[in-house]
C-alpha cells in the first residue's frame, strides 16, 4: 500500500462521519432550495428528464439528467468514450496513461500486451460504462484472465453489444473528483477506497458492520455500504486473512482497490487542501474541450498536495451531489454555483445590471473564456 495513502486513511479515520437533515438528499431537493434562495424558478419534464430554470420569463439554462445545458453534443461524445477522450487530451498537452484498447475478440493480444510488461501494473476498465463497473485494478500477468473475464462478465451483465476493454497504467495513489462548473473550479472530493482500521480487538467483519452501522445514519450512504461478498472473501484469502481476524491498533487493510463510493468508498472534501495546481489541470482539461464547461474530472495522482495527476475520465453527467453530501469533510455547493452562474450569464446577455457580489464571478467567467480561446487557436493550428 502506498505510505501516504496509509497515512492519509488514518488521519481521516479520526474524524467523525458528517450528520445531515434527511430533507436534502438528492439533486432535485438541492436544485429546489438554491432555486428559491436566489429567485429562479424550476420547471420539469420527467419524461425527457429534463430539468428548466427560469429566470422570471427567461430560460437560463437546463439539465438533461445532470449534463448542463452549455454541453454540446460533440463534448459528450468525446467524454463518453475514456480512450479517444484520453488521445485528445494527450495532443493537447495532458499527462497519458498510455492506454490500449481491445475487443472482446482480442483477448489474446490483451494479454500478450500485459506479459511483455512484467514490471508493471495496469487497470483494465470497460470502454464506455460509468460508476466503477467493470473495473479491473492491479492487473497483472497473474490475474490478467480473471479480471479480464470479470470486467467482459460485467459489460455483458449491462448489456454491451460490443465489450472492449481499455488497458492503461496502474497509478498507485488517490483518486480525486473536481467539480469544475461553467468554468469555475467549484469543489474538489477524495475518494478512499473501503477499508478497515484495527483497534487491536474488533475482527475485520465488526469493523465492517461499525462503518456500515454509521453509513446507515446518513440517507445518501443508505445504499452505499461496504459489502461483504465473494469478492471480498477472495481477496482476503489471497492475503492469508479473513473475516474472523482481528486487526492490530491503526493496522490499515484495504476492502477494495476502487473508491467508487457505491463500493463502500469514502469521501472527503479536500477543496482547501489539494494543490492549486491539479485544480488548473482540471480546470484547463474542461477548458481545451470545444463545447464543455461544466463537469466531473476524475484524477489520480500520487499526493494531492503536488503537481502531478493524471485525468483517468471526465463526467459529462457528474454526479455533483457528492460534494454536497461528503461522508467528511466541509460539504460544497457546486449546484448552488451552477444556478448564480447561470443567471449571471443571463443577466449579461440581456444588458441587466449586476451587483457587486458577481463581479468576482463575471471576472473568473471572463478569464475562462480566454483560457478556451487559447485552447481553440491550438486546434484550429493543428487543423
């Protein structure tokens, strides 16, 4: 386990979990409450799951699911596609993990591309599903067939006509969601992968149902509880463990490699922690995206307190709500954000006068439009 990772798990599991008033759960409850706050009104069609805001008479913008409407359509097709999303980054200057794609047909080359690197590591993950699945880590020459297997099961399972699989380098490290919104970096999450930590006397499985027993008490982590599954078991066999043991004081073992949080993984507001340098990388990779402003960059780097991070996908339809609701942490606003901004633009548009309050973010509006404008040039040279 990477030392920092360990250090940062136990520096956290100091910290109690954060309590919330149930009322606020879920994106349209946060949406409703900013949307009264600052004068909007909400209009929806569930039936095209599209959600108008309204400013007086004015349309300001919209979600479509949670993808904004300032989204083009060529920006969600490059996004929901990891390996030429990560090429286009690549030409535009971003650190590459170097990955290759191969069909459910191409097993064979999938592995021997794997064997002739035996010193290293790679994550194999589906082409195109979201919310970890399919997603294999620490893949090696010795694992490689059954997490091939898993992830080809896991894209058959979701009904994918074609499976493909992306294998790219393993980055040991954290994994970290920016919230980046019409161009302002808004929130920034850590997501730890689920664990345990010894108290010298409880077995693993108590710590589990202790961490689980507290998740309960949060309504959004209801159905987000580490499980404990055949998956589980394996891993804990393959490290000489199980269930029934008991764990020395601060012994850190880690459940699962994933953080995804409907894994059991945690997460943690690192807004005014992480280094403003992966917040530019963010912020820049939205930037160099003709047609994107607002969305979820994942990341993971080595220390988020440095400079150095590598952008493993970006979320057209981020799941802002948790940076709303972190299990730790101060929780943010990055949909109270959205709608100020939203509105803002409208005002501008329609010659409305603005107070005071919203010269900061017509200021960070403004530099961000340049910041795309240099970005557009570079293409338009490349062309």
């Amino acid at each position: 386990m990477n030392k920092l990772l360990e250090e940062v798990i136990l520096k956290y599991s100091k910290i109690n979990n954060n309590s919330y008033d149930d009322s606020k759960n879920v994106t349209s409850e946060f949406l409703d409450s900013y949307a009264r706050d600052i004068g909007l009104v909400i209009k929806r069609d569930r039936k095209l799951k599209l959600t108008n805001f309204y400013d007086g008479s004015r349309l300001i913008g919209s979600l479509k699911g949670l993808r904004v409407s300032t989204t083009s359509k060529e920006a969600f097709n490059l996004c929901r596609d990891k390996y030429k999303l990560e090429k286009f980054l690549n030409d535009q200057g971003f650190l590459s993990l170097n990955s290759k794609v191969f069909t459910v047909t191409e097993f064979k080359e999938a592995k021997e591309y794997v064997d002739s690197n035996p010193d290293s590591a790679f994550v194999l993950k589906p082409l195109s599903l979201a919310g970890g699945k399919g997603i294999e880590l620490n893949v090696t020459s010795e694992n490689f067939v059954n997490s091939w297997n898993a992830s080809i099961h896991a894209q058959r399972k979701s009904k994918v006509k074609n499976p493909t699989c992306i294998v790219q380098r393993f980055v040991s490290g954290f994994d970290v969601r920016v919230s980046v919104i019409e161009g302002q970096v808004s929130a920034v999450t850590l997501r730890l992968p689920a664990h345990v930590v010894g108290d010298g006397k409880s077995t693993i499985q108590e710590l589990i149902k202790e961490k689980n027993d507290e998740r309960i008490l949060i309504k959004y982590f209801q159905k987000k509880l580490i499980p404990i599954d055949k998956k589980l078991i394996t891993r804990l066999a393959s490290d000489n463990k199980s269930l029934d043991d008991i764990l020395k004081n601060n012994e850190v073992y880690l459940l699962s490699d994933i953080s995804n949080l409907t894994l059991g993984g945690e997460s943690i507001d690192i807004t005014d922690i992480v280094s403003d340098e992966i917040k530019e990388i963010a912020l820049n990779s939205i930037a160099s995206i003709p047609g994107f402003y607002s969305g979820g960059v994942d990341m993971m780097t080595e220390d988020f307190t440095k400079d150095e991070a590598f952008i493993i996908e970006i979320n057209t339809n981020a799941n802002h709500t948790m940076h709303h609701l972190p299990l730790k942490g101060s929780p943010k606003e990055p949909f109270k954000d959205l709608l100020k901004i939203l509105k803002l633009k409208g005002e501008i548009m329609n010659n409305i006068k603005i107070d005071n309050d919203s010269v900061v973010m017509l200021n960070n509006i403004y530099k961000f439009s340049l910041l795309k404008d240099r970005y557009s040039r570079k293409l338009l040279e490349k062309h």
